[in-house]
C-alpha cells in the first residue's frame, strides 16, 4: 500500500520535472518506492514512459530514465555504429518490456533536465533492468564512458 505521503511526494517530484529550470535546480525529496507503474512505451535503451499508480484509480504518465545507466544515444548519436546500438538496446528493452507490461519504480529523483524522472526499474519478475542492460552488454553505469563507436566489443 501507498502511503499519502509518498503520493505526494511522487506528485511533486512530477510537477516540478516539469516546470521551470529554476525551480528543477532545487532539491525535492526522493521517493524510495515501490511504486506500481505499467509500460506505455520505449523511448530508448535507457527511458522509459510509464502509467504510475500513485493512488487509488489515480496515475501519472511520465518518462523515467534509468539511474546510473548510459545506453547509447539514438537521437544524437556520434557515429552510425551508436545508432545503430541504440535501436539495438531500444528493441531489446522493448521485447523486455513490451505496451502494458507491469514495472515497479523504486529511489525516484527528478531528472537533472526536467520533464521526467529517474528511477531504478524493476521488470514484473523483480529483476533491476540496469542489471539486464548491463548483462546484455547494452548499457554502462553512469560512471562509466562507453565509446558505443568502437568496432570491437
């Protein structure tokens, strides 16, 4: 069960993604989770966008990016070899989670950019998907600096 608090939490941490930069430069409270939420798309091999149920018959749809996860980048790629990981990386997460799949949100911060959130994502099986990416060779930690154009793996 949800408490009130985290629902609120939830909902202000999802408005203010999206205001102004000024107000997404300060520091809102992470929400621990879990928080039931339900595929509505990939976007790319590290974001998500999602239905969250954070009251009863009540949700937010919003984009959640995976923390501490770099998948290469499919809308400003550096080389056609990172686009082309990229929509390799986004049709693996997709056939991981396809339309309608049930996820669960857990340690949920605003996005440094707005307008999304970042979250660790759990498949429905209980398994982090950063943990999935990362063994699939699809993904580094944010750490990490992957020159996705490389010819060699």
């Amino acid at each position: 069960m949800v408490s009130s608090y985290r629902v609120v939490l939830f909902c202000l941490a999802s408005v203010a993604a999206s205001a102004s930069p000024a107000a997404s430069r300060e520091r809102a409270p992470s929400i621990p989770g879990p928080v039931p939420a339900t595929v509505e798309r990939v976007i790319d091999g590290d974001t998500i966008r999602v239905s969250a149920r954070i009251w009863i018959d009540q949700t937010v749809t919003t984009s959640v990016r995976l923390k501490d996860v770099n998948a290469p980048e499919i809308y400003r790629p550096k080389c056609p070899a990172e686009k082309a990981k990229a929509r390799e990386a986004k049709a693996f997460v997709a056939g991981l989670l396809p339309k309608g799949a049930p996820v669960t949100l857990r340690d949920i911060d605003r996005d440094k950019y707005g307008g999304r959130v970042v979250a660790r994502i759990e498949t429905a099986e209980g398994t982090d998907l950063a943990l999935i990416l990362f063994g699939a060779g699809m993904a580094t930690g944010s750490e990490a600096q992957r020159d996705w154009c490389e010819q060699s793996d």
